[in-house]
C-alpha cells in the first residue's frame, strides 16, 4: 500500500495533515471539505490494504457495527485497492497516549476501563465481531468510555487474521495492558527480569496479580480464561479494595559501566536511530514497550531441526579482527552521518537551543497537535516549535511545524524549517517537494528547482514531485520540460482532477489549445462539481472559438457550425456553475458573455446578457468588472443612460482603470 504524506488527497474530499503507523494499515489526520461552517473540519481516516477487498454487499455491513462498542464511521470507501473508514468527530483521546500523560492509573479506574473492554469483548464475540486489544487501537472519553477504532464484523475482514487472535492471544494483550495501567512502565522493560508485580506496586490485588502474572507465559496453555478478569473486574468495581501491605520492593540491579564507546561518544545518537535510516516512528515512541505486532499478531513461526550440525570455532584472532574491522566501520558511519544542523533556525530565533529530551518533544507535540484541533494556530506553533527544539532529530517535528507556517503564509520560515530537514535527511523524496513548494511561494523558482530535482532524483515515480516539477518549471518560462513533468504527474495519477486542470492551464500558456481542452475535460469528469474547473473549461471553449474565427480555410456553413457548437459547450459550464451554486456571481459573468456574443446573431441574447450581469453584480456589487459589461451590454441595446451609469460605476469602484474610462466615454458619446 503506497502511503498517502502531508499534502495528498483522499477522495478528493480529505487533505492528509498528519500520518501515524497504525496496528494495521495506517492512520490518516485530515481536514475535511465540509459545507457546514458549524463542524470542525478535521477527521482521522483508517487505511488498510486488504487481499482481496470485499464486495460492495460485504463492505455496507461495516457502518452498520455497533457503535458502543467501536468509533462511528462517517463513510467507508475503496480507492486504488485500499479500504479507507472515515471516521465521525471524535471526543476523548487515543489510549496510548492517556497512558503515557496518566499511568500510573487508580485501581478503581483500572477496573472500569477492565469492565468496559470486557464487556465490549464478550458482547463482539457473541455478534460474530472482532476488536484488537491495542492502546493505539482504543479512544478513551469521559467517565472511562472505551471505543475501538478498528474492528468490526468477521465477515469485512479476513477471517485468519481475526481468528489468530484466540482468547489465549488476547489473554495476554490485556496483561501486558494491565501491566502498563498498574506501573506506568511497558511490560517488555521488565520481562527479562520479571518479579511480583505487588513489589512494583503494593496495592495490587492477589488475584489480579495472579491472573496478569500467568497471562504473560510464553506458553499459551498456561494462560486463564478471559472470564476470569471480567469477574474481578465487576467485583472490584462493586466494593472499595482492601489495602495490602507494600511489599519491600527489590533492590534495583546495579547499573552498568558505560562501554569504551559510550565514553569516548557519551552523547551520539547510534546510527540505527538516525531519523533518515531507522528511527522509531512516533507511535513507538507514543507506546514504547509496545511488543511489535505483525499484521494482526500472525507471525510465521519456522521449525527448528533438531539434527543441526556442529558449527566450527573460528580461530580466536580472526574473531577479534573482525569485530576490529566492524568497530571501525561503525565509528566512519557515525562520523559520516553528522547531527541535524539546526543553526539557521536558531539564528532566526525559530528555535532554542535547548538539551535534547523526546519525551517531552512527544507530549510538546501532542499539545500542539490538540491546539491545532482547536484552531488555535498561533499556540499550536509555539509548541510545535518546542518539540522541535527538543527532538531535532524527528522528521514528524519538522513537518508539523513547516505545515504550521504554511497555514500562516509564512512560507520563508517554512523554507528555513525544511531546509535544515533536508541538510540531515538526504534521502526523502516527500521532503525535498515540500521544500520545493515552499520555494515555490516565495517565488525563488531556481532554490524551487533546485529541490524539486533533488525529489524527483529520489523517486522519479512520485506523483507530487512530478506535478510541482511542472508548476516550477511553468514558472521559470521553461513549458518543455513543464508539459513532460505534468505528462507523468497524471499518468501516475491518474485520478487527480487537480492534476489535469493545472495541465490545461500550462497547456494553454503553451498555446495547445486542444490538449489544454483535452486535460480540462479530465478534470471535470472527474470533479463534476469543481466550479474552477467548470469556468476553466467554458473558457477554454471560447479560446477554442477564439482560434477558430482567424481559420479562413473553413468553408463558411461548416465555421458557422463549429462557432455555435463551441459556444453552447461554453454556455453549458457556465449554466452548470450555477446549478451548482446559483450566489456564484462568475458563473452569471460568463454566462452574460456568452449570450453577447450570441447577440451578434440573434439580437434577444443581448436583453439575457443583461440579466446575466445583473445576478452577477447583485451577487458581487462592488466587483468594476461587472459594472463594466453591464455598461457593454447596455450599448449594444443603445440604452445611453443605462451604459453610463454602468461605466460611472466601474469607473468609481477602479479609477485608473483606462478601459473603465473609454468604456464611459464611449457611451457618453452615443447619440
């Protein structure tokens, strides 16, 4: 599945934002292109990739799952052989995240979200649904209110993937959970060594240390029966626990000495956590004991032969030489891959200098990401900027705030923010086009495609490198190598209505009306409700009379024909505007240009140009472009007064206009 960046559509309604690994597929953050001025314009949209996709009877039972139970869902969608789930507005937040600003959690708020996941458990299997026990898989709201994201009828999802969550599997899903509730710590941070859970925690319950303690055997057999917990939950929430003597807890084992490596570098970053080889995405860092899952826990599991051979002792010395040779070579990659250099963002007081801390860069971010939800841009970018300030190696941390800046149209601290992202991530294609674009809007078309060469070296496939390619170039007078960039922009996307108006546009600059004609024509059937994309075309039809009327090798019947024929394709994108959206003052504007130019042939379309213009500048009155061809149509009816009123208006609303001005002075010149 090709994941969707910052920047990129979803059925054309939905804007990617943000995007979080998920426990299968990925999770999108959105805006969402809503009609109603009342509703946040934000939604989280799940992606999967499943083999095969269900039927559309299967995937209309989704919508249909029990919204108790799971998050509601506002559309379900197949787009290019993935299945998106759009979710409703939610309150309260991901679990995960709840946990790593709360947990240690109460007994008694333990217990509750317990009854609840079990009840939700116990209540999906008996309606044949499923449900992935995961902090990231669950939202919390008031009053301890569990609802998962993912799950659903058995029936929408492949049967082996749900099934392989067997109750043994899940037993010990919900330890590792309870585990995270009752210390704040992740389970894996203290398998190795695992001691009581009450010496880590004295109030826990006997038989709720019992039942985690065997949930968490390597062994399956050994785990209880889920029922277990949902008694001792439902008891525990009906009376008030006994207090149990703390345990002595043991003595933490002594630290260890720093390695001859750690000294001589007590604060380099290794290598495999460089934000641009393989630095832990942030829903690790969200949840960071989290075992990690394969696709819905199914990992393969290859039998070991019991007759192995004994393998031959190396020589001592070569040993030591190779872990020579390997010390080396680590040390000339560590030496190689320099820290971010974030001195410009400094310089320019976008950052501070700070000690590096990721945790705190993660719940910076979250507060930024909450702040942005409520549309309270300005502190949403200062702690944007502070979690970047602290985790200069994050790619997440340097997009948010380069969008942030977007958003304000401060696009050249946007340029200072990605530039330094590229200086020390050299290999992401998504980031070089960003930077591009930034560039892009600050008009500095050579550092723009500087960028967008260094993107499409990257990945020469990549849509949205190829489109801004075409847009820069466009911009640099260069409509070669524009129109081949746009070519493979929408052969690569073929769905991207955006992608074939721009086309047409730089289509036309080029002079090849047809083509242009051609790629608008895409757009709109691909948008039919694009209003840009209808006026585009109706004037790209009028272009095409236009070129037409100067043909002198036509004979006059067949010109004629093809006059009227390209003026009605015209008239018809303008009616459609306004069906579309009968305030839209343009469509009435162009709609009143076509009849008068009609009126040469038929003289009543002159009185309907006339009414045309006037919607317009009913619905747009302080607009001289309007007043001016009321003006026009009043004198082709040889209304004097009219005309000059019309053109003393225009003139009024843009004094130095000197089309304005002749226009009045025409018509005070008619007889």
């Amino acid at each position: 599945m090709e994941i969707k960046q910052q920047g990129e559509r979803i059925k054309r309604n939905y804007q990617v934002i943000s995007v979080f690994p998920f426990v299968d597929g990925v999770l999108y953050y959105t805006t969402y292109d809503s009609f109603d001025p009342e509703e946040t314009p934000t939604r989280f949209i799940h992606a999967i990739q499943l083999h095969p996709l269900p039927d559309e009877n299967t995937l209309s039972k989704l919508p249909l799952r029990n919204e108790r139970i799971f998050v509601p869902l506002q559309e379900v969608f197949v787009e290019d052989g993935v299945l998106y789930q759009v979710f409703e507005k939610m309150e309260g937040n991901l679990l995960g995240i709840y946990l790593y600003q709360n947990a240690p959690l109460a007994l008694g708020e333990i217990s509750q979200i317990t009854q609840t996941i079990s009840d939700h458990l116990m209540e999906c299997e008996s309606q044949d649904e499923f449900a992935l026990i995961d902090p990231q898989n669950m939202v919390i709201e008031e009053n301890t209110k569990i609802r998962f994201l993912y799950g659903g009828p058995l029936s929408v999802f492949p049967r082996e993937k749900a099934n392989s969550y067997s109750e043994a599997e899940i037993a010990k899903q919900m330890a590792e959970l309870l585990f995270h509730m009752l210390t704040g710590d992740g389970f894996e941070e203290h398998k190795d060594e695992m001691r009581p859970l009450r010496s880590l925690r004295g109030d826990v319950p006997v038989e709720l240390e019992s039942w985690i303690m065997k949930s968490v055997s390597p062994d399956p057999i050994m785990r209880p029966p889920l029922h277990e917990l949902w008694k001792w939950a439902h008891s525990f929430g009906g009376k008030k626990p006994e207090m149990i003597e703390d345990v002595e807890p043991e003595p933490e084992p002594k630290k260890k000495e720093k390695s001859l490596m750690e000294k001589l570098i007590p604060n380099k970053q290794p290598l495999s956590d460089k934000l641009n080889s393989n630095k832990p995405p942030l829903s690790d860092k969200l949840l960071p004991h989290k075992p990690k899952l394969d696709s819905f826990g199914v990992k393969d599991i290859k039998a070991k032969s019991n007759d192995k051979k004994q393998k031959k002792k190396l020589p001592a010395w070569v040993t030591w030489v190779v872990i020579g040779v390997l010390a080396l070579l680590f040390l000339m990659q560590l030496w190689a891959s320099p820290d971010p250099d974030v001195t410009a963002l400094i310089d320019a007081k976008i950052i501070q200098e700070v000690e590096q801390d990721e945790n705190k860069a993660i719940s910076l971010y979250n507060q930024s990401v909450k702040a942005y939800e409520g549309k309270d841009i300005e502190k949403s970018l200062a702690l944007a900027k502070q979690a970047l300030a602290v985790d200069t190696g994050n790619k997440t941390y340097y997009v948010h705030l380069a969008n942030l800046y977007g958003l304000k149209k401060d696009y050249k601290s946007g340029v200072l923010v990605l530039t330094s992202a590229t200086s020390y991530i050299t290999d992401d294609a998504k980031l070089f086009d960003q930077l591009a674009v930034f560039h892009f809007y600050v008009r500095d078309y050579e550092k723009a495609k500087e960028a967008i060469e260094q993107a499409v070296g990257i990945n020469k496939n990549m849509a949205s490198a190829q489109y801004h390619r075409g847009k820069i170039y466009n911009a640099l007078k260069n409509s070669d190598e524009a129109i081949a960039s746009m070519k493979i922009a929408v052969a690569k996307d073929p769905k991207n209505a955006l992608y074939f108006h721009d086309f047409a546009l730089i289509q036309l600059q080029a002079n090849h009306i047809q083509a242009a004609v051609d790629n608008e024509k895409k757009a709109v059937q691909l948008d039919k409700k694009n209003i840009d994309y209808l006026i585009s075309l109706g004037l790209l039809y009028l272009k095409q009379r236009d070129e037409l009327l100067r043909n002198q090798s036509l004979r006059p019947e067949i010109k004629e024909k093809r006059l009227k024929d390209l003026l009605n394709l015209a008239f018809d994108q303008f009616v459609e505007v306004n069906k579309i959206d009968d305030k839209n003052a343009e469509g009435y504007y162009y709609k009143a240009r076509a009849y008068y130019i009609n009126g040469k042939s038929n003289a009543d379309s002159y009185q309907s140009a006339i009414i045309a213009t006037q919607k317009a500048l009913t619905r747009d009155p302080d607009n001289a472009l309007y007043a001016y061809q009321l003006g026009v149509c009043y004198m082709a009816v040889k209304n004097k007064a009219q005309a000059v009123a019309a053109f003393q208006k225009a003139t009024t609303l843009e004094p130095s206009n000197r089309l304005y001005q002749n226009g009045l002075s025409s018509a005070q010149a008619m007889k």
